[in-house]
C-alpha cells in the first residue's frame, strides 16, 4: 500500500475536496471493469484488448477528506 492523494477541481467557486487514502492493488481485472470504463469512453474497449494484459487496477481507500464549500465553510471528515 502506498499514500495516495487527489483535489477535485471546481467547475466554478472554490468548493471542492481534497481526499487521503492509501492506494491497494485490487483484486479486479480491467476486464471486471470494462463495461463501467467503455461506458464513460466507448473506444477504450479498444485499449483494453490490445493491452489488457497489462494494465493494473488499484483502489484508493479513502481515510479522510476535506470539503470545502467556500472560504468561510470547510470539513475535515475523517473514516476509520
């Protein structure tokens, strides 16, 4: 396992989240995934048979995350 970190980025104002998690190997194939990627982006169905066989799906296992609504209104929500 390993940290792992990502911010949204807001489509306009300043509300946004800022999460922490570790990031674990999964025990899903992207060919589990397929049909959730295809469905986003139709011709990924085009890398996932040319190159399924070696790309490798991780989750990221959030622990906490930091809502932001504004300058006045954030959270720190923290999981365990």
């Amino acid at each position: 396992m390993s940290c792992a970190y990502f911010t949204t980025i807001p489509e306009k104002g300043n509300a946004h989240i800022k999460v922490r998690g570790q990031a674990v190997k999964s025990l899903r194939t992207i060919w589990d995934l397929a049909d959730v990627f295809c469905g986003k982006i139709p011709d990924y169905a085009e890398t996932i048979e040319q190159v399924g066989q070696v790309l490798i799906v991780y989750e990221i296992h959030v622990d906490q995350a930091v809502v932001t609504i504004d300058m006045e209104h954030t959270e720190t929500l923290i999981w365990q």
